[in-house]
C-alpha cells in the first residue's frame, strides 16, 4: 500500500479512520450505478441485434451503423457540457432530467413504426446518457469522501461500466432470439423507470457553491469538436478515411479541440484545467481509462463480428461466449480492490494494461475452425482481467493528489474518459476492419492494432508515472 493510500485509509488527521457507509450511501451507489450500467449496456445490447433490426425495419446495410451512431453522437459530443451545466443547475435535477429523457426514448425506441422514428429514439437515448453520466458520477463523488471509501465506489462504479458493455451483448443475444430486437429497448425502458422512481427520494441536490459562470466559447469548441470527431470515426466504417467528408469532418474536429484548448488557456472559469490535465497522474491515469475502455468494447465488437459473420454463431450462442467473460469480470471486479491496497494502483495499471495487451494480441490467431471459438472465448475472458484492473486503478489513479475542490473536475474528467473511450474505439477499428475485402483480415488486423495501442499506452503511464514518483 502506498503512503498516500494508507493516509487516506488513517484519515486526514492520520489517527482515525472515517465513518463507514451508512445504509441510506449504499442506496445512493445503487442508485448511481444503477443508472451507469444502464447507459454501458445501451452501448452494447443492440450489436447482435442488428441484422434482425435492419431487416424488420427495412434498413440498409450502410444504414444500420447509424442505429449506434445516433446513439454515440449525442453520448459523446455533449458530456463536457452536461457535466457543467450541473455544476450551475444543479446535479440532482439534471440527474433526473436525464433520466426521463432515456427512459422516454426507450420506450420510443421500442415502439418505433419506421428507421427515421427509431434513429431520432436512440439520439434522444445518446443525449439522456450525456446528461446521466457526468451528474450521476459528481453525485457519487459529493456523496463518498475522498480516501477508501471513494475509491471503493469509483472501482464499483468503473466495473459496473465495463460488465454493461459486455453483458449488453449477452442480454442483446439472448433478447433478440427469444423475445425480438424491440425488448432490447423496452428493457432499457424498464430499468429507466425502476431507477426513476427510487432515486429521487435518495438523491440531494449538489451543486458548486461558487457557481462559476458558463465558459460559452469552451462548451461550444469542445461539443462541436467531439460531435465532428466521433462522427468522422463512425462514417469511416461505410465510406473509408479517404472519403472526402470524413477527412475534412476529421480536419473540422482537430480545428475546434485546438481552439478549445486555447481558449481554456486564457478564460478565468475553463471547463477543463489544463493546470490540472499538467499533472502526471491525472494526464497518464485518464490516457489509461480512455485506452481501456475503448480498446476492449472494440474487442468484444470484433468478436461479435467473427463469432456470427465467420463462424456463424447465432445471437444467443454470440451472447453466451460473452456471459462467460462478463463472470471472468465479475469476480475480478470484486477483487481488485484487495490487489490495489497490496500493490498500489500505479503498478496495478500499467500491469492490467499489459495483460489486455498480450492477450488481445493472441486473438491475431483466430481462424475459421470451431479452435477459433475457443481461442476467443479463453483470451477475451483472461483478457478482462487486466482489463477490470486497470478500470479500477486508473480512477483511483486520475484522482490522487488531489484537494477536494478539484475533485468534482477530476472525477468529471475520469467520467468522460469513459464515455469517450467506450465511444470512439468501436468506429475506428470497426472501421479498420469492416472496410477491408476479407472480414477475417480485417478483425486479425484491427486486432493486433488494438494490442499495440494498449502496450504502447502502458508503456508511457509507465515511464510517465515513474518519473512521477521519482521528483
């Protein structure tokens, strides 16, 4: 256990240890996580659905992609903003608003008559998840104080996020063979309305006491950046990098995050402190979280891809090769805060990054035999065990260090570099290997590119965090 973390465990005074949870914190954390897995599983449960979709719908093939990226756009491209305007507004309400918007267009979504009413469904979906997110995240992080009792909720909340994605899957295939694509939706629905009801007579309303003002030029440099970015990634999947409008949507995006940065240099209220983005575990503990998660949900995508479209999986068959590697996530979830106060969280990070690496990188082998299914199902299991420890260590990681008015920023930062990584990994490699002539060459290519990322980013918080804890 490091210095910082056993502090943390003696309390600020070094004698006493906090109060633990009390019953009424534990049904926040319910509550709050409740509703992040629901967003993770709405980035995931509709992959294997999609055939079948597009055919009651009467859906293009080049059309289908856009059932995730309505969804992604408004997800991704309005999170900063959201997680602001909390900040002004109020959490709580925003939190709920949230809510109803998602849970409205869930069911909207499963009642949709034509392509145009269910696309518009799921980007009011993507626009409640970017309201849910960063307010359900400062809620946790006002309601638990900094020290263990942070860090458990946060390690809880990550896992929860990256088990949505992958037991999405699960659910998805299970859904649509037994009870159609719709009941995707509608369950999304019902858990809208569960979490709903409860959380408002357990929620208190949170705002920042300074009430900063609006960074008006930040919040529209940085959407407007995001919306063009992901949206460039997600039409490469149909038209290729070298179409002209991804190129010059691409080149719009990088205008406008470079003008945000310049502009958050000079405004006295920045959205984002890039004094703060300076500081080793912040900038190398969000690069992890943004790698992970979108290294992974592209894995378990690929795979969805090679199961059905190579070896002719059904949905069902697909959903239970993943629920084995959701239980793989499970219980490595519920360990890892034990391997934490033994090895510390930075040695614990770039460890789980390694093993992602390594293990994404043997799925380069997969073939056409009936091995291949083993082969996925086996790497992408243990694979998810560094995968979960690096989800826990980067939030304790990417908070650290820090006094407690900066934490609200810190955890909004973790919190968008989940929903970002979780948003732009899937578009770009699909892309990598959709476009390619032989769909097979394209999952071993896109794969090894994904393994290469993770190493190298595993290497740099390495050396980044070493030098650290050198100075």
């Amino acid at each position: 256990m490091t210095t910082d973390t056993t502090l943390r465990a003696l309390g600020t005074t070094g004698t006493a240890a906090p109060p633990g949870p009390t019953a009424r914190t534990r049904l926040i954390l319910f509550v709050l996580c409740a509703a992040q897995f629901m967003i993770a599983l709405d980035f995931s449960i509709l992959n294997v659905a999609l055939p079948v979709l597009g055919r009651e719908l009467h859906m293009s093939q080049a059309n289908l992609q856009w059932a995730v990226t309505a969804f992604a756009l408004p997800s991704g491209g309005f999170l900063l903003l959201f997680g602001r305007v909390a900040d002004l507004f109020g959490r709580r309400r925003l939190f709920l608003t949230g809510l109803a918007l998602f849970t409205a267009a869930s069911a909207l979504a499963t009642l949709a008559w034509g392509p145009g009413v269910f696309l518009a469904a799921r980007a009011v979906q993507g626009l409640g998840a970017a309201v849910i997110v960063p307010t359900g995240m400062s809620l946790l992080t006002t309601t638990f104080p900094e020290g263990p009792q942070r860090d458990r909720a946060l390690g809880v909340s990550g896992t929860l996020m990256s088990l949505g994605f992958t037991i999405g899957v699960v659910l998805g295939g299970v859904l649509t063979d037994t009870l159609g694509w719709r009941s995707t939706m509608g369950l999304l629905g019902v858990a809208g309305v569960i979490v709903l009801v409860v959380a408002p007579g357990v929620l208190a309303e949170s705002r920042n006491p300074a009430r900063p003002r609006l960074d008006v030029p930040g919040a529209v440099t940085v959407t407007g950046g995001l919306l063009a970015v992901i949206y460039a990634l997600s039409t490469a999947a149909q038209r290729g990098f070298g179409s002209a409008d991804v190129v010059a949507t691409l080149v719009v995006g990088a205008v406008l995050l470079a003008a945000f940065v310049v502009v958050e240099s000079r405004v006295a209220e920045p959205m984002v402190s890039l004094r703060m983005l300076r500081l080793p575990t912040v900038a190398f503990g969000n690069l992890a979280g943004v790698t992970t998660f979108a290294m992974m949900s592209t894995v378990v995508f690929l795979l969805t891809l090679y199961l059905q479209d190579v070896r002719g999986l059904t949905a069902l068959r697909t959903g239970l090769v993943f629920g084995v590697q959701g239980l793989g996530a499970a219980v490595t979830g519920m360990t890892a805060a034990r391997v934490v106060a033994r090895i510390g969280p930075h040695r614990l990070l770039v460890g789980g990054l390694l093993i992602q690496a390594v293990l994404t990188a043997t799925m380069v082998f997969l073939g056409t035999g009936s091995g291949g299914t083993w082969l996925a199902l086996a790497t992408v299991t243990a694979g998810c065990v560094g995968h979960m420890w690096a989800i826990v260590s980067y939030g304790i990681t990417a908070t650290s260090g820090l006094p407690d008015h900066q934490q609200g920023l810190a955890t909004g930062l973790v919190t968008s570099s989940q929903q970002v990584g979780m948003t732009i990994g899937i578009p770009l490699l699909g892309a990598l290997a959709t476009t390619r002539a032989h769909l097979l060459g394209g999952v071993r290519l896109a794969l090894g590119v994904d393994a290469a990322v993770v190493a190298v980013v595993a290497v740099l918080v390495a050396v980044g965090l070493a030098r650290r804890a050198r100075r």
